[in-house]
C-alpha cells in the first residue's frame, strides 16, 4: 500500500494520539459466559431446552422421533402442510434416514439438482414444502443451523411455505460460541467451508408494530424441527 505510513500519521494526529503499528492487547472478559453458558447441560437437557425455547419463543413446532419413526413423521407434517409440492435438499444424510425415498415414493417430491440451475429455484417457489437436513441446533437461540452447497441450494428452506428441518439431537449445541469454534476446527483441518451458513430462528416474523409478534410476514409462515433421537 502506497503512502502507508502518511495515512496512519493522518489518522493518529486527528485521534490525538502517536501512531500504533501494533494492536493493543484484548482486554480480559469479565466472565466466561459467552464459551461457557449451558455448556453443563447433559445432551437431554440440552434438547429438552432447545425444544422449550424453539416452540415457546420462536413458534417453531418441535417433534421428537426415534430414528426408525423419522421416515413417516416426516411424510405425515409433509401431508399436514397440505398435498402441494414438496422439494427435498439433495442430501445424502436425509437419504440414509429413508426420509428422501419415502416422500418420493408417496408425494412425488422434487430433488434439488445443481445441474439444473434456475429450474431448481423455481420448483421451490412453486412447493409447498422444502425439507433440509440442519447441521446443528442452538439450545440458547432455538435456531437452526444450515450449511449451503452446490447439492444444498438455500432456495430449499427460504421460498416453500413450510420448512421441514430434520435435526439429529446429538449435533445440538449450547450456543453460538460452540459453533464457532466447530467452524473453526473446519478451518484448520483444511476442510472444505460452506458456501453460505445460515441460522434460522424459526418462521418469518415481526414484532415491529407495537411489540405484537406476527409469524408469517415473508418467506416461509410454518416451520418444523424433526428431531432424531440419535443419543444412546
């Protein structure tokens, strides 16, 4: 950068201040609540939390299953949202949990396809239901996490009226700290990072007028968390 040293002079003598080339340190936090807060929770009560809070506060419904009962639950909130459309990420974990074959077999739903560009967009716009695979909860939010990719277009969780989250009970966290560093340790394996992460609190709403919550403003009015029990 030319006139590097000019710019920074420029900068402190309107602070009021010498020039820093190095950072002052961080200062100590307070507390340990942003790393630490439910972390003691065991993974029941963490679920158990994450459901209170997603169902109470982000009007999001919570059903809990057994792994071999998550293919027909799946299908029955499918069928609950009505016989419109449904379009399913093209993920192979919802594949291996038999909930992709089941609602092609019985409601003809689409499969994201990234070799088929826009058309993907408009199926989604056009279904019902989108269903994704959540790659973690967050027990102080109630929010679920989703990783984009190529075969995971975002399409599928924001343009259906309903979103169908499948979300194993072992990838909920405690908080976004935790998150953080799982992005983190990504990173430093090398491994390849999402193209875009998303973290949905629920479905579309506001509480702009008169602090009156309104569920259903844009993007999808219903939102539902299938939780597999996948904990011993």
């Amino acid at each position: 950068m030319e006139n590097r040293e000019e710019f920074l002079v420029a900068i402190a003598r309107k602070l009021g201040r010498p020039v820093r080339h190095i950072p002052e340190a961080m200062p100590e936090p307070v507390n340990t609540l942003a790393t630490t807060r439910l972390t003691e929770l065991t993974s029941d009560q963490r679920c158990e939390a994450f459901i209170k809070f997603a169902s109470e506060v982000m009007l999001a419904e919570c059903v809990l299953v057994s792994p071999e009962n998550a293919p027909s639950t799946a299908l029955d909130i499918c069928w609950k949202f009505g016989s419109g459309p449904v379009i399913i990420s093209n993920d192979q974990r919802l594949v291996d949990t038999g909930i992709t074959p089941l609602l092609q077999k019985e409601m003809d739903a689409a499969l994201w396809d990234p070799e088929k560009g826009d058309e993907n967009i408009h199926l989604a716009e056009k279904a019902k239901t989108g269903v994704v695979f959540a790659e973690y909860g967050l027990t102080e939010s109630g929010g679920i996490v989703l990783f984009s990719a190529p075969e995971r277009g975002r399409s599928v969780s924001l343009l259906p009226e309903a979103s169908l989250f499948v979300l194993r009970k072992s990838t909920i966290l405690s908080r976004v700290a935790q998150l953080a560093q799982k992005l983190h340790d990504m990173a430093q394996e090398g491994q390849r990072m999402p193209s875009c992460i998303n973290l949905i609190g629920g479905p579309s709403s506001t509480a702009d007028i008169e602090l009156i919550k309104v569920v259903g403003v844009h993007g999808p009015v219903h939102a539902t968390y299938l939780i597999i029990d996948d904990c011993d």
